[in-house]
C-alpha cells in the first residue's frame, strides 16, 4: 500500500494535478491575495504568544 506522501506525490506529478499547482500559483501572484495569505499568516503567528 502506497504512503499518503506516494500518493499526493503521485497526484502532484498527474496532469491534475500539475494544473491545479498553476492555478495555485496563478492565484498568489495576484496581490489581493498575497495580502490576504499575509494577513492569515500573522493572526497564526499572534496566536502563539
């Protein structure tokens, strides 16, 4: 039985799954969301004090 790791290795390599890491990659090139990621980030970081 193949590891999860296999597995979405595997998916990542499919054609699938390679247009869905070029949306994913599309995506965060917009500044909108690069703020948005930011902002999360920071919450997630305050968090922990």
């Amino acid at each position: 039985m193949a590891s999860m790791a296999d597995r979405i290795r595997d998916f990542l390599r499919s054609p699938r799954g390679q247009r869905l890491v070029q949306q994913g990659r599309t995506q965060l090139n917009k500044p909108e969301n690069q703020r948005r990621l930011q902002q999360l980030a920071n919450k997630l970081r305050s968090r922990g004090r």
